[in-house]
C-alpha cells in the first residue's frame, strides 16, 4: 500500500505540477467565480447577506452585486472573507436532539 500521494517518487512531484489542477489548466474558474463563490460562503457564515454587510460595514446593494457578480469586491474584502470562512461559522448552529440511552438497574438476586 502507498503512503501519502507524492511520497516515494520525486518524479510523480514533476509529473502533477505539470499536469496542473484540471480547473486551472482549462480556465475554468476565472477570477469573479472565485470572488463570487467565497463572498457566498462568508455569508453563509456570518449568517447571510445582511450580516456580511454589517461586517464589511458597506450597504446591503453593494453586497447584492458583488453576490450576483455585478461588480468586483475590493482584494481587501476578498482576503477577509476567507479569514471569515476560515474561522468557521458565526450564526449559531441547530443542534441535533441526542437520546441518551437509559439502562434499566439490574435487579440484585
């Protein structure tokens, strides 16, 4: 059995480096996908639009375009919204109901 992925062969390094990430080598993720899709995730941890708004301290229109890929967020915005992401979620998550299972005292003979 192989241990991690690069590990062994120096030249399998080579051979993905210059096979490159799929996505990248097709340009299939352009920069305002990129932008977009990391602004929505920061959203959705601090709890929606509204809130990254109130983060970013900007008006709820300007978090509407950049959501909607209308307009390009600042780099600084960006770059925060992944130290948002990175520090996980902020709205307080449901919590499933957990049973404890209840033993019956076993009788003493």
């Amino acid at each position: 059995m192989e241990g991690p992925a690069l590990a062994g062969d120096p030249g399998r390094l080579d051979q993905r480096a210059a096979a490159g990430h799929a996505a990248c080598s097709q340009g299939g993720m352009d920069q305002q996908s990129i932008y977009k899709r990391t602004l929505y995730y920061a959203a959705e941890a601090l709890g929606g639009p509204r809130r990254l708004a109130a983060f970013f301290q900007v008006p709820e229109e300007k978090v509407a375009a950049w959501l909607s890929g209308g307009e390009s967020p600042p780099l600084e915005v960006f770059l925060d919204s992944l130290d948002v992401i990175a520090q996980g979620p902020y709205r307080p998550l449901p919590r499933p109901l957990r049973r404890s299972a209840m033993r019956e005292p076993v009788a003493e003979k």
